[in-house]
C-alpha cells in the first residue's frame, strides 16, 4: 500500500532570471534539469546589447518573432477594431510602458536546443493562447481551470494525454512521472524522434509541454512513482491519469487516489478502451470498478513476458475484450514477437478521450463511474 510519507514539498518553476543570472548558469553549464526545462529571462531598458553578446558567446541561437504575436495581441484585446491604427496604438503604449519591444514579455530559454525565444508576457500570453478556445472553454472556465493540478503516471499514452492537457490549458499545474527512457520500438507509435533515443519519457513529455507554454508549471518525477514519494508528487492533485504498466502500481494508485478522494482516468490503446473512477464523489468504488480483486504481483513474479502480457489485459477489460487481432499476437509474445501491440493512431484517441472527461471533471461535473470500449470498429462498420 503506498504510504503517505512527508517530505519537503515540491518546489515550483523559478520565477523570471535577471540576465546576470542568466549569464552565471549559462557560465556553471548544464545541470540534469537542462534535459527538460526552460528558463525564464527578463530584460531591463538598456540590457539588450549586453543579452545579446552573451548570447552570441555562449552560441545560444535567439529566435525573435516577437512582432506576430503583439499583432494577434492587438485583435484579442479589441477583437471588433477593424482600424490598423488602432491597434498600431495600442501597441505602441504597451512598448513604451516596457521600454521598447526588447524588453517586453519574455526570454525563453530552451537548453536542449541551445535557444532562447521571445513570447508575450505571462498574462498576455495567456489570453492569446486560450482565446481559440471559448466558448469550447468559457473564460471563466478557462480561469478556473487554471487553478487545477494533474498528475500523469505513465508517459508512453501518457506522454500524448500530458501534452492534450497541456494544450487545452486544462489545468496549471502538472506532474510528469515516468522511470523509462525512449526505446527505438517506441517511435511506431510516440511523438518524438531517433534525437530523442535514451532519454527519459517524463523529460520528453515536459520538453513537448514547455515548446507550447514555457509559463505552465511542470514537476517532473524521472525515479517513477514508489510507496515512498506518491504523498509528494501526487498529494494534492485535483485529477490522476493513470497510463502506467506496473500492474500492482495500479492497484495502488486507486488504493491512494481513493484515500484522497482524487478523480481518476484511465484510458488504454485497445479498442478505445477508458475508464473513470470519480473517488472524489464515488469514495466506495471498488479499484477499477471491481474488475481486478486485490494487487496483482510484481511483474517478476511473472513466468514469461505472455503471461504477464495476459495478466495486463485483465487492466484492459480482460481477455475476452480485447481485439481478435491482439489476442493473435498476445499469443505470439516471447516466441515470435517481444511486445504488446500498438499503434501511433491509438494513443492519440486516448488523449482525446481523457482530455474530454478531465475538462468535465476539473470543471466540477459529478461524472458516474464508467468503464467501456468506445471502439471505432464496431460504430465503423463495412
């Protein structure tokens, strides 16, 4: 059972660096959150020769596209002003309340990619980036979402549902946790590249995260979630995605989300399979509705890959509910084939489908437990 031990709470992203910070962790070199975070760097009237020699000496390229996004600034601040002149003034009391468009907004810097790239003010930013989406999301929801904590566990579909999260601006706050590092075999169906070989899943997913808004804050758990730090990582979540393997972790984290009374989603890449168990407003449903009695055992305590691989399908609404076609090759597992079968299309419908229930319940509605295959084959039909 995973217990609930204290330790020191998480520390959140740093604010804005000034450049002379900036300059100093440029000169100490990388650390091991160069893999996966940005840094924030903020101008001062007159820094901006400064910036940009060091810049250039620490060969840190600087992509400036600065110019577009006051443009789509102007048209969502005054959405009905068909006047270019209007918005050329408004834009231009923006630039001399900061002293110029160098040091307007933020400096964002990219380690893993030795870039640094200009984007609006934190706000501003904001209110561009969500402006497309009401009133899919009202922007009073949009708001309120903001104040909302996921965690996801499992970065393989996980990685695909952080980033839909992320995108959406479902919450402002996530938490990343994964142990395992990008294999070969995991680009038939993954979005990142062979660049990306060896590298932790959980640094992957936050790297796609911050590309799309470096102002998110993203804590990232690379030893994976353990008994001993899930009270740290995942205590104070409004929302868990489970899309790990480890069967009897699992278990668990419906043992531990139903104690907090924490929502929980789950959807798996055979047959648009999802489940959700509302612990918040159900604290009585059984882990996984019922359908798994007790923790299973460690995957060691497995005699082979295919009975483990069979045990896992219990997790997917067992044997009999998975697809003729991964039964096949379930059966093939560890003597003609090494892996469960899955493909790029798939974990892209599992996104959208957590996506779609996380918004419904971070939003306050009391979803009913639900577990079914919302497969694509049987409402597709020849």
């Amino acid at each position: 059972m995973i217990r609930d031990v204290q330790t020191e709470p998480m520390k959140p992203q740093g604010s804005h660096l000034e450049l002379a910070r900036f300059a100093s962790l440029l000169d100490e070199g990388p650390t091991a959150e160069w893999s996966w975070r940005t840094f924030l760097v903020e101008l001062k009237p007159g820094e901006f020769p400064s910036f940009l020699e060091v810049c250039k000496t620490q060969a840190v390229v600087m992509v400036e596209a600065m110019e577009g996004q006051l443009e789509e600034l102007a048209a969502v601040r005054s959405p009905a002003v068909s006047s270019a002149d209007a918005r050329r003034v408004f834009l231009e009391s923006v630039l001399a309340e900061h002293g110029g468009i160098e040091c307007y907004g933020t400096w964002v810097f990219v380690p893993w990619e030795r870039k640094i790239v200009h984007v609006l003010a934190r706000e501003d930013f904001f209110d561009v980036l969500t402006n497309r989406n009401q009133d899919k999301i009202t922007r009073e929801e949009q708001l309120l979402l903001r104040t909302k904590s996921v965690g996801v566990v499992g970065l393989s579909i996980g990685a695909e549902v952080a980033v839909t999260v992320a995108q959406e601006h479902l919450c402002g706050r996530i938490v990343l946790a994964d142990f395992d590092r990008l294999d070969l075999s995991n680009l038939n169906r993954l979005s990142a590249g062979i660049d990306d070989l060896g590298v932790n899943k959980a640094h992957l997913a936050a790297r796609r995260i911050a590309k799309i808004d470096p102002y998110l804050e993203v804590v990232v758990c690379d030893d994976g979630i353990t008994r001993e730090n899930a009270g740290r990582y995942l205590g104070d979540l409004d929302l868990l995605v489970d899309e790990c393997d480890d069967l009897a972790m699992k278990y668990e984290l419906r043992e531990f989300a139903r104690d907090r009374r924490i929502n929980l989603v789950f959807a798996a890449d055979e047959r648009g399979m999802l489940s959700i168990e509302p612990y918040a407003h159900a604290p009585d449903l059984a882990a996984f509705h019922g359908r798994v009695r007790g923790p299973p055992p460690p995957r060691e305590a497995f005699v082979s890959p295919k009975e483990f691989m069979q045990s896992l399908t219990d997790w997917l609404g067992g044997w009999e509910q998975i697809s003729e076609r991964s039964r096949q090759s379930v059966n093939r597992i560890g003597d003609t084939l090494c892996g469960y079968p899955q493909l790029a299309s798939e974990p892209r419908l599992a996104a959208g489908q957590v996506g779609h229930v996380a918004r419904r319940l971070l939003l306050g509605e009391h979803l009913p437990p639900f577990f079914a295959h919302l497969d694509l084959t049987e409402q597709i039909r020849t």
